[in-house]
C-alpha cells in the first residue's frame, strides 16, 4: 500500500536539447519501480529554449519549486548561439543560476564502470575483484578558478587575467562532505579502505596549498578515514593507470570539472554518467552530458545518464528522511540498468549500439519488472 509510505515531490526542468526525452525516460522508471504515488514530478519551464520563448531562461515559479519541493531533476540545458542582447552565450545560465540561488556547493560525479560496458581500459571490467572503477568525484562548486566568471580582465588586447578564490569556508564544506560520502561508501575499495584524496597544485599555487591544508584539518574529524594528495596532472595518469586506488577525490572547481570528464570516460562517456549537485538543503541531478542538440528529438539520445542521475536523486532523498525502501528502489533500477547492458540486447548509440532511447527505457522497465 503506497499511501502508507512518504511521498515526495520532484521540480522537474526537462530543459533543451535532449533534454525532454530522457528526462521522460527516466521519470517512467523512477515511477514504476517507486511504486505509483510516491513520487510527484512536478514539470517547470527552463533553459535556453524557455529563454527565446519568453527572455527568462529561470523563472521564479522554477526556482521556487527547486527551492521548496524534495528536490530537482533537470534534463540539460544549452543550445548553442542563442545570446542574451549584449552578445554573450546564454548557454548554460540555468544551471549556475540554479547552483548559486541554491547554494550547491558540492558537484558529485560517481564514477563506476557498470557491468556489461566496456572501459577503454584494457584489464578493467566491473567483474573483477573490487569491481575495477568505482570512485566518487567531489567537485568544489561554487569558487575556485571560476569563481573569476565574467570577472576577468583584459587590457588593451594585450593582457588577460582571472582570479582563483579559495576560503576557508567553502573549502570546509566541501571537505566534509567528502569525508562524510567515504564514511558512508563504508570502505567500498577493494582493500576495504576508506579514503579520501585531496586533487591539487599545493606545488605551484598558494591557493591550493590553503585549500589542501583547510583538507587536513578537517580530516581531523574522521579518523576512520584516510587522506591522500595528488597534484591534479599527476592523477590524470593514476585515474588511467589505478582507477581501482580511489575511493572518493575532492578537487577545486576547475580540476574537478576536468577529472570529471576524464572519468566519465574511462566508465563510457557522458551518456551514461550521472551527477548531483548538492548543498546543505538542497540538491539537483541531471546526467552529466549537455544538451546534444545535433541528436535532439531523434529518438537516439541514451536516458541512462538520466536514469542513473534519478537514482542519485532516489539515494539522497532516502539517506535524508531514512527512508530504506527509497534506498532499495534505486537498488532495483541500477541493477535493472546493468542487466539490459550485461545482457547485450539493447546497446544505446553512444556505446556502439543501435538502441533508441524509447528502447532503451522499456528494456529497462521490463527488466524492473
Ligand atoms: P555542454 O556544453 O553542455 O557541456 P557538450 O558540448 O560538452 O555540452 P554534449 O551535449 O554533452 O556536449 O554532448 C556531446 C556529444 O555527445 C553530443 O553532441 C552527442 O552526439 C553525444 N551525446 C551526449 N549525450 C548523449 C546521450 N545521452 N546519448 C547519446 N549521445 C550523447
Ligand atoms: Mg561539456
């Protein structure tokens, strides 16, 4: 009996591009393994689309409901050449607007190499001891180098210059969230450890090396929980050479944005990627890909970024009102999720298959069921 159970209400923003069709997707399979009235997906305008239509690319009724519902799921945002009137690319305004008003600090980008999908890595498949790729991205999502965004200079053509911030406050949340996820990822690497690794140039900057010592002194607080350091060129190597090494990574804004995509390619590229990003009271989940406008509307897009993003969602909502069949739902859909991939049946276009994304959905709600 659902009625029994808490139900929660979802801001939902399909957005440009592609962004409709997997956000349908994965509305359908968030509601059929949920059960039918615990979720509540409540569709609000956005994004560059919305913009051209009416000038306002967020609306107040959107940040609103962002703000005051359970949480926000958003399919993407962004068409390219659509520009506000001084010139300037309205691109994906949406989402740092979101990220501001919302104070959502932490951009959370799981990296985990599923079952039945192949990493570039040779030697690395799910199936192997300690399931090969599975590490958590933290990225700082509020300051770092882009905290200089429009902020920039530029002298007489002949000089450029920006500015990377770093406090002691924003580094300190973002540390502890990182520990806090290890925490709760429980040891979750092979050799049972629980670490967190600091991603820098404490080498180079004094900026990072604050943000590297701010780190340590908020390791202080977990002890159960080991800290390591690598400078940010130097863990482009080990997330080829040792994905299986990491458990959780927290980087400054800028190195976290480039490791994030570095490793969503080592687990099969933004397609099937998901992402948070998640604040004291806050949190949105979208996949991790743009908008992809040249297969927009065809039926082509992959919905497991979304799907899994919508999992992401069903775990934050789950850990925050202690809700454990919420927690097994996802369960449920992740598993579906590899099955269809393991299987081999339906391959999605960014993988190397032929699978359209109204496939793919009924693949995996078959195999919900
Ligand atoms: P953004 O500027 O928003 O980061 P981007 O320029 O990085 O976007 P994306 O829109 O993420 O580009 O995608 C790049 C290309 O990858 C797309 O044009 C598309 O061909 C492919 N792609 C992205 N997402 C998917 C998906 N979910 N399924 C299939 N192909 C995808
Ligand atoms: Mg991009």
């Amino acid at each position: 009996n659902d009625t029994a159970k808490p139900s929660y209400r979802i801001a939902t923003i399909e957005g440009d591009g592609i962004g409709p069709e997997v956000t349908r997707s994965a509305m359908a399979v968030l509601k059929e393994a949920c059960g039918g009235n615990r979720l509540d997906f409540v569709m609000v305008p956005g994004g560059v689309g919305h913009y051209q239509a009416t000038g306002k690319v967020l609306p107040a009724e959107t940040l609103a409901a962002c703000r005051d519902l359970d949480a926000a799921l958003h399919g993407a945002a962004g068409l390219p050449g659509v520009t506000y009137p001084d010139g300037t690319e309205v691109g994906n305004e949406l989402h740092l607007q979101l990220r501001f008003q919302l104070d959502l600090y932490a951009n959370v980008r799981p990296i985990k190499l599923l079952k039945g999908v192949r990493s570039p890595l040779r030697d690395h498949d799910a199936t192997m001891a300690g399931g090969g790729i599975d590490y958590v991205i933290v990225r700082e999502n509020t300051e770092g180098l882009y905290a200089s965004r429009g902020a920039g200079v530029l002298l007489r053509g002949e000089f450029a210059s920006d500015s990377l911030v770093v406090t002691r406050k924003g580094t300190e949340r973002v540390a502890r969230f990182a520990f806090e996820l290890s925490g709760k990822r429980g040891g979750a690497l092979r050799d049972g450890k629980r670490r967190v690794t600091v991603c820098d140039k404490a080498n180079i900057l004094r900026s990072y090396a604050f943000f590297r010592s701010v780190c340590d002194e908020v390791h202080r607080e977990f002890p159960g929980i080991d800290i390591d350091y690598a400078y940010a060129d130097a863990i482009t190597v080990h997330l080829l050479k040792k994905p299986d090494f990491y458990d959780v990574i927290v980087a400054e804004n800028m190195f976290g944005d480039i490791i994030s995509d570095l490793g969503a390619a080592t687990v099969g590229g933004m397609g099937i990627s998901p992402s948070g990003e998640i604040g004291d009271d806050h949190a949105l989940f979208q996949g991790a890909h743009g908008s992809a406008p040249d297969i927009a509307g065809q039926d082509l897009a992959s919905p497991i970024a979304a799907i899994l993003s919508g999992v992401m969602m069903l775990r934050w909502l789950a850990d925050r009102h202690g809700d454990e069949a919420l927690a097994r739902d996802a369960e449920r859909i992740e598993r579906a999720v590899e099955t269809v991939l393991e299987t081999g049946e339906h391959v999605p276009t960014d993988l190397g298959g032929k699978a359209r994304c109204s496939e793919m959905t009924e693949a995996i709600l078959r195999a919900l069921a």
